[in-house]
C-alpha cells in the first residue's frame, strides 16, 4: 500500500542520517596532523609534525597526514616522527598506519600526560628511540616496552614522573642510553654510557614505587576480577 511504501522510505531515509550523523562523529573525533619532511639528518627521512593537536583521550586516532613529500619518498620511507611544541595531551594512535616503518619517536615538550604499552603496541621491534622529554608524564608501567624491545635509546626527563612500575625496563636489552633527569622521584641520565643504564635502572626502581599507587592499582586489578 501507498502508506507502507511511505514507511519504508521514511525508515530508509532515517538509516541513511544515522549513517551521515555516524561518520560525522567518527570524523570529528579522529585527528589530522601535517609533517614538514626533511632528508637532511642523520636520522634519516623525518617528518617534523607542523600542526597536531590531542586534547580528549578518546579523540586521538589520527585519521590523516597531510605534507608534501620529497622526490622518491613516501608515508613509508619516514623514519623519523618529530613533535616539538605542540599539545599532545594524549598518545596519537594509528601512526603506524602511515609510517610503518618508524624508528625514532620524538614527542617534546608538548604536554603528554600518559603512555601505556597499547600505545607503543604497533611499532613493535622496528623502534630505536623515544623520547619523551619536558612532558607532564607520571606514572610509567609495567607492560609499557612489552612490544619494543628493541629500543636502544629512551629519554624521559624533565617530566614529573613519581611511579614506576617494579621490572617496567626489564624487557630492553638492548638499551644503551636512558634519560631520567629531573623527575619527582629520581634524576639521573646514562646517556651513550650502556654500562650504566643498569646501575640507573636499579636506583630508579628502588625510588621509583610508589607504595599508595600500588597498592590502589592492586584493589584496581582485584575489582576487576
């Protein structure tokens, strides 16, 4: 009946907004950054993000690049991924999508708040180095380098770092430099000096828990099972 066929097209026409209004939220809630690239490093080819903002926990996926590339170059011959400066409250996520083949992550003085093992998940053993220098970092945990063990090279000073989980660095074997200056619970570096990044890790394990902390996360886990 002419009714019915209304209904239908009425039913049809609301499925379609939803549709719309849903990939209106998707798109709002993802983020787009642009790199200036350079070959000009001793790092390799690098993208120095130019425009990146991450305010939301939940609005962090990046969901396009934007940056004209040099000759022969592409998303996957970066490096090198470089924020200086920006707010970056909250992890990028996706990153890998466009530069699977990272190395070096840089992410200074831009406001970080947190970083866990999910974050890092994607670049498993291609990244080299990160550093996460003059951010607002607190806790560091224990599954944090679970996927990137070979990382050579991490620098989390002048951060106010006052908990880190017992055997977080346990997993970097080969680490050979480790920045820790200037944090609230330890400061002390072992930069390009490998015989010592032990003897630093130690100290900061030892200065590091934060009994409260852990014991909050404890009741956290027990709640959860």
């Amino acid at each position: 009946s002419k009714s019915l066929k209304t209904a239908l097209k009425m039913q049809h026409l609301s499925l379609i907004a939803v549709i719309i209004s849903m990939s209106i939220i998707h798109t709002i809630n993802c983020v787009n950054l642009e790199c200036l690239y350079s070959d000009r490093n001793d790092y390799g080819y690098k993208c120095d993000v130019s425009s990146l903002r991450i305010v939301s926990k939940e609005d962090r996926e990046v969901l396009k690049v934007l940056g004209t590339h040099h000759p022969r170059r592409n998303d996957e011959s970066v490096k090198f991924f470089d924020v200086i400066g920006k707010t970056v409250n909250f992890f990028p996520q996706n990153l890998h999508k466009f530069f699977p083949h990272l190395e070096i992550l840089q992410i200074y003085g831009s406001n970080l708040r947190e970083i866990s093992g999910n974050d890092l998940r994607e670049f498993g053993e291609s990244l080299k180095v990160l550093w996460l220098s003059s951010n607002e970092l607190e806790i560091i945990e224990q599954n944090l380098f679970e996927n990137t063990k070979n990382l050579e090279w991490v620098d989390f000073s002048y951060n106010k770092i006052k908990h880190v989980d017992a055997r977080s660095f346990e997993n970097l074997s080969q680490l050979k430099s480790l920045a820790f200056d200037t944090n609230l619970c330890h400061s002390g570096n072992a930069v390009n000096d490998p015989t010592a990044v032990v003897p630093l890790v130690d100290k900061i394990e030892a200065k590091c828990i934060d009994v409260v902390y852990a014991q909050k996360e404890r009741q956290r886990f027990k709640g959860k099972l």
